[in-house]
C-alpha cells in the first residue's frame, strides 16, 4: 500500500488532473514564481499523453499555455519589448528599438511565426480547441507581460535543441586512419548544448533557441515543430517509446508600467523573470523484456541511469532535511538532475505525476516507481520568492486610459455650451461667429451723411458685445473661483482625512515598534541563555571526553594485564610441565624396581666372576692352561646362562606412548607443500585435525592449537624436521593469533661412524661386562624421548635391555 496526495482513476479527464496539479503552477508563475512538474512511470504507462494529450482532448501543455494566454492577453506588450539575453536574463527596450526589430524582422525572408488570422494546423487543432477559459484571477493591470517557450531533450546524457533550424545529426561512428569504422563501437556523438549558471546561481542551456510567442495557437505550433525531432523507437513494451527526456519550458516576462500608464519602465531591477518547465520523462524499462540490442541498449542504459540518478538526489534531500546532515546531492551525476538543481534547492516548487499501467507484466517495476513517488513527498523545497516593489500608484494603466477618452471627447467638444442657458450660448455664437464687419469709412462727400452714422451704429454693436463678453468673462470667473474654493476645501478635508489616517497608522507603527523593542530584548535574553547553555553543554561535553579518554585508558590498561596474565599463565604452565616431567624423570631413575634391576645386574656379574674364580682354583696346577678358541669363547654365554639372568623384557619404567598432549583439542596442521617425507617410525600426528598448506584465518578460528611442520639440512646432512607448536586465542581486532609455547625436533642419524667389535679380547679387562652396556646393539636398543622447549635444553632418558 502507498499513499499519495491525490490519486486520480482510469476514467479521469484532463481537465480534473490539470485543475489539480497543474493549475496551481501557472497562478505561481503568473506572480512571479518558478514551477517544475514531471511525468514518471514505466514505458508504456502514458506520461506523454498526460503531457501533450489527444485530439480533442488535449493535456496539460496545452491546457497551461491557455491559461496563461487567457489571463495576459489584453496586457501582453509588443514584439521585441522583452529582449532575452545570452545570460538567462532579460532586457527591456524602448517603444522605437522594438518597432525596428519589428520593421527588420519582417523585412527578413524567415517565415513568420502563426499568429491569430492564420489557419491552425489540423493536426494539432484539437488539441488545443479548449473551451475552459480558465485564468488567473487578480492578474496585476499595471504590468505588462511577454512568453518565451523553449524546447530541449536529453538523450544518452546529452542535451540538444528541438528548435534549431540545423539538420539532425545521427550518431556516428568512429574512423581510424585506414578509413574503416572502429571496431570497439565507439560513436562520435552530435555537438551537445552546454549547461551553464548565471548570476542568480540559476542552471540554464547555452545558446538554446526561444521564441516570443503570443498566443496559445502559437506556443502550442513551436511544440509541436519541436515534438517531430523528438527521438521515439519501436520496442517490444511501446510501439512510441520515448528514447529520451523531453523539456518544455515557458518562460514569463513581466515589467510595471510608469507613472502615466503608457510605457514599460526601463528599469531592469523591476523585471520579474519566472518560468514553468514542462518535464516528459523517458520511462525506466528493463532490458530482458525490452530485448533491446545495439543503441537501444545504450539508450535504455543511459535512460536508467538518469533516472537512478533523479532518485539518489531526492533521497539525500530527504535524508538531509529528516536527519540535519549536510551531504553532497549528486546533482552533477546526470544532465537532468544538474538543469533542475535550483528547483531541488528550493527555487519553486516541484509535483510529479506518477502514471501507472495495471498490466501484470509491469507489477514489479510499478512496485519501485511508486516506492520512489511515495518517498519523494517527504522532500519539500518551496521557498517564498521576494517580488520587487515598484511604488507607483495602482490602477494607473484604466485611469489614464479613461483620462484620455475624456480629454478627447472635451478636445471634440470644445467651443461648444458650458452651461444649459440659451441666451449665454447665443451670445458666444454671436461674439464667435456673428461679428460685426466694420462698414467702409471712407469720406468722399462733404455732405455724405450716412457713413458717420453707420460706423457708429457698429461701434455701438461692438461696444454691447464686448460688454457682454466682459460680463460672460467676469461670470466665468467667478464660476470658477467658486470651483476653485470648492476644490480647495475638498483637499483640505482629504488632507484633513488624511493627516488623521497617518497619525494612526503612526499610533500603530509606534506600537509595533515598541512591540518589536520587547521582542529584541526578549531575543538578547534567550540568546544570552543559549550562549550560557552552550558553555554549560561545552563543559558537559569536554568531561564526557575526558571521562571517555579515561575509560579508554583504564579499559587498554585491563585488557594489558589480561594479556600480561595470560602469557605468565602459559609461562607457569610450561615451567610447571617442565618441572613435573623432570621429577618424573627422577622419580623413574630412581625408582625401586630400577634399584633392584641393578642389583641384580651386579651380582649376576659377581657369580660370574666367583664362577671364573672356581674354575681356575679347582684346576690341577701341574697343567698348563690352554688358551680359549673361538669355539668355546662362543659357549661362554651359554655356561653364564646357568646363573640366574636377570630379570628378562622388563622395561625399566613405564613406557608412555607418544601422542599429543592436546588430546580432544583441535589442531591446525600446518604443512607446507616443500616438506619431505622423513621415512622415520615417529612420525608426527595428530587425530581430528584440520591440515593446511597455508595458514588461513578460517582454518585458525575453527581451532584452539597450531602446529607447524618446519624442515632442514643439518650439519651432517641429514634432514631435521621440527614441529613449532602454540595456542590459538583471538585478537581484540576480531582476527586470530598464535603464541608459540614449544617446538619437538625429529632428526634421523646414521650409525656410521662408530666401530663393533667384531670378536672379543682374548683377556677381556675387568670392566668387560660393563663394557657390553656400549656395544651397538645395546645403543640400537636404547628410545630417546626428548621434549622441546625447556630453557635447559634436551633431556634424554635411556631404557636398555641385553640382547
């Protein structure tokens, strides 16, 4: 389940989803104020269509470039009034330098952009046949207003201009010098626009192609001009795919008129620039369903990763806003996020339209895009936008306008009654149109006595009109004396009214002044407790870290002793082993039945000896002794077995079988690839062990012993082989060590060297019993037990028995 703003069903007309989502934004340009609104969805899920709509029923492009139009219509100034600059700015120019442009422009042979009286081209004209008139209420009277529209894609992370008058240029391939393409598919792309930052941190597109339009037949004609480059391919999810982003965006110009309500101020701190883009977004697809191949794939590739990149950004927003981190947001990471960079950062505000197809096949990428929409509602960007002031007196442009209509009816009127009176306008008709001609005063006769009288007649008419013109004058005057005096005391009044109006919007800004004196001493008290609760929280803080240092040290200082201890343990183990078998070595050489064996030994000895003794003394004298031969030599030890022998295969102690000491232990034998084998009866093994040619720190953390097999030449050529042995225990680090406690030598000896008797002296010396104790088989008989790593070295033990 995901919950949205608005959720709008299959059935619903554009018209509902524009005054919902799409009208808001055109009131915010309308006063100054950017907007962004994007169209999201999987292919094939209908965000073109929610864009540009269908005959007869057109979308929110064209239903916003109605809106706009129906609201700035009758205050849209002239041609080449707003002057865009290079620098994502605007200029504005007097009345003569636009009628030039004007004048030049028609005289160039370009063909002229559709206005009013032209015929619409049908195949767009229903499109934008609404019969809504929507508008803004309370558009500004004194502003005067121009659009812009622009129109760029992004495709495979570039951006190109669907307005330039340029051919198309495909993609093509790269040519090494041999005049063949390159093999490794390298394309050499069209030249892209560049992205660039104004003054007001701002992103816009260098050298993008605007056109002033002045109507929505107009803007929507330039679209559509531009929606036939848009690159679109057939795909197995879309016979119309959109193989890139589109951005449409309109562009709003507005400048206060001066005092007398006739022309643009010229003054460019009070041109408000805003604009509106319109986004159609490529939809995310996956290419197993596609079954996309050569650009296809790539177009794809680079759709997905822009749109990765859109995510990403909203996510960081939305983890910086919920958390306070101050992390980088990717905006430079894709084309699309970078041209939109101010809109995230707060520059307008920004809504989505998540489109959603129900087919099954769509469910898991339906499932994501919705994932992200939900999402993105927790960012929130919009922030106020200062509109400059112009001080001027509002409602001057119908004013003056009406001022003018009445000053031309008057101009029309003049000459004509002031008042109602009959005789007053006969009398002005009179002195205007009636005058008197003077007759000929020219005396010819001295009795000429008509001229005289004539003249005087008319002098007479003339001296009445004058003194009637006089009297119509003074009345006049005194009319508008009167009129003055009622004038005068009117602005008294006013002033009077007014004066009265300041004194209590004085009383008023008095006490809000004082107010905002409460406030600031209010705000100098809580700053002076913050800056003491921020001492007391830098104190707290620096004996948290002094604690913490100490803890640290005394727990470094515990887990020493404990390492100390550990090793002096295995120290006293080792001596106490050592200790135990040497008195076990004493305690064997010493032992009663060792005592008794030797005993014995030595009076078999002695009866031999007695025996001898006998023999010699119960001899007659008078007979020479004859020497021994071999013969008999040889059945010596035949007459001495008539004596008791000793005590025969008894060992001398209790012989201990050589196995490990770690027995129930787990070892790691460790045995390199280059050992040899030592063709000897001991050799070393150890049950249940874990062999390796490598020590491994999964083999050493399944086991608590290590053992390894170390070989080499000795002195007298032969091979030694000597197993180094220790304990296995972990590290604080989480890793595994070994602590070696002893190491056992195996060396093989050849018996060279030493001589055999090979027959026996014909006097044997006193001593030759003991000397048989020496003799090669006796020394063949003899085990050799040795334990290895005793600071006394060595220790040998002999067990021998007679052959």
């Amino acid at each position: 389940q995901y919950s949205f703003k608005e959720v709008f069903g299959t059935l619903v007309v554009q018209k509902t989803l524009f005054d919902v989502v799409a009208k808001p934004l055109v009131e915010d340009l309308i006063r100054g104020k950017n907007g962004l609104l994007f169209t999201y969805g999987v292919t094939g899920s209908g965000k073109t269509h929610t864009m540009t709509g269908s005959p007869g029923d057109g979308g929110l492009l064209p239903r916003c470039l109605d809106m706009i139009f129906n609201s700035i219509g009758p205050f849209q100034a002239k041609r080449f009034v707003f002057k865009l600059d290079d620098k994502n700015g605007v200029d504005v120019q007097c009345e003569v330098d636009a009628l030039l442009e004007r004048q030049k422009r028609d005289a160039m042979p370009v063909p002229k952009t559709p206005s009013g009286k032209r015929q619409i081209d049908p195949e767009f004209a229903d499109m934008i046949n609404v019969q809504d008139h929507c508008k803004v209420e309370e558009v500004d009277e004194d502003n005067v207003y121009s659009v812009f529209v622009s129109y760029i894609e992004i495709y495979n992370n570039y951006i190109y201009d669907l307005l330039e008058e340029n051919p198309f240029e495909p993609i093509k391939p790269k040519w090494n010098n041999c005049n063949t393409p390159v093999r490794n598919g390298d394309f050499i792309p069209p030249q892209s626009k560049i992205l660039r930052e104004d003054q007001n941190h701002n992103m816009y597109v260098t050298g993008c192609t605007e056109v002033e339009v002045k109507s929505t037949e107009e803007a929507f004609e330039v679209f559509w001009r531009g929606q036939k480059k848009r690159r679109i391919a057939n795909t197995q999810l879309n016979r119309e795919s959109s193989r890139s982003h589109s951005v449409f965006i309109i562009k709003l110009a507005q400048a206060p008129l001066d005092a007398d309500g006739d022309n643009v101020l010229q003054e460019k701190e009070q041109i408000t620039l805003s604009q509106l883009s319109l986004v159609d977004l490529a939809g995310s697809e996956r290419t197993n369903r596609t079954k996309a191949e050569g650009s296809r794939l790539r177009e794809a590739g680079n759709i997905n990763q822009s749109l990765m990149t859109l995510r990403t950004c909203i996510e960081v927003l939305r983890e910086n806003q919920m958390y306070g981190t101050n992390k980088m947001v990717p905006y430079r990471d894709s084309k699309l996020t970078h041209l939109f960079k101010n809109y995230f950062d707060g520059e307008g505000k920004v809504r989505m339209i998540v489109c959603v197809n129900p087919k099954a096949e769509d469910y898991e990428e339906s499932l994501q895009v919705m994932r992200f929409a939900e999402m993105t509602q927790e960012v929130e960007v919009a922030r106020p936008v200062d509109k400059p002031l112009c001080g001027l007196t509002p409602g001057r442009r119908f004013k003056n306008q009406a001022f003018r209509e009445e000053l031309s009816r008057r101009l029309e009127m003049r000459g004509g009654p002031i008042s109602g009176e009959t005789e007053e306008q006969s009398v002005s008709e009179t002195f205007l149109q009636n005058f008197p001609p003077l007759p000929s005063c020219e005396l010819l006769d001295v009795n000429d006595d008509q001229t005289l009288p004539k003249l005087i007649e008319v002098l007479e008419k003339r001296h009445k009109l004058r003194q009637m013109l006089t009297e119509e004058f003074a009345k006049n005057v005194l009319a508008f004396k009167t009129m003055l005096q009622d004038f005068d005391s009117s602005v008294v009044s006013k002033e009077n009214y007014i004066q009265g109006k300041l004194s209590e919007k004085e009383k008023t800004i008095a006490g809000q002044k004082t107010e905002l004196e409460r406030l600031e001493k209010k705000i100098k008290t809580l700053e002076y407790k913050i800056e003491i609760l921020g001492k007391t929280a830098t104190i707290y803080e620096e004996d948290k870290r002094c604690l913490q240092q100490e803890l640290e040290s005394k727990s470094q200082k515990l887990q020493r002793e404990a390492s100390d201890k550990r090793r002096l343990e295995a120290r006293l183990q080792g001596v106490v082993t050592e200790t135990t078998m040497k008195w076990e070595k004493e305690c064997v050489s010493t032992s009663p039945s060792a005592k008794q064996l030797e005993m014995q030994n030595k009076l078999w000895v002695k009866d031999e000896k007695l025996k001898q003794l006998k023999a010699i003394v119960t001899e007659p004298k008078n007979e020479k002794p004859e020497r021994p031969s071999r013969e008999r030599d040889k059945e010596k030890p035949v007459q001495r077995a008539v004596s008791p022998p000793p005590v025969p295969n008894t060992p001398l102690v209790r012989l201990r079988h050589r196995r490990s000491r770690s027995a129930g232990e787990r070892w790691v034998d460790h045995k390199p690839p280059s050992n040899l084998p030592t063709e000897t009866v001991m050799q070393p093994h150890v049950p249940h062990a874990i062999t390796v040619a490598a020590a491994s720190e999964k083999a050493l953390a399944k086991c608590d012993k290590y053992m390894l097999t170390h070989q080499e030449l000795a002195s007298d050529g032969e091979i030694e082989t000597k197993l180094i042995k220790g304990d296995v225990f972990k590290t604080r680090g989480g890793g595994q060590a070994v602590q070696f406690t002893e190491i056992e030598t195996l060396k093989q000896e050849s018996p060279t060297g030493r001589k055999r008797r090979s027959s026996p002296d014909p006097d044997p010396p006193e001593d030759a019993a003991d000397s048989e104790w020496t003799d090669v088989e006796t020394r063949c008989s003899v085990a050799v037990e040795m334990r290895a790593g005793s600071a006394l070295g060595p220790g040998y033990q002999h067990h021998a028995q007679p052959k």
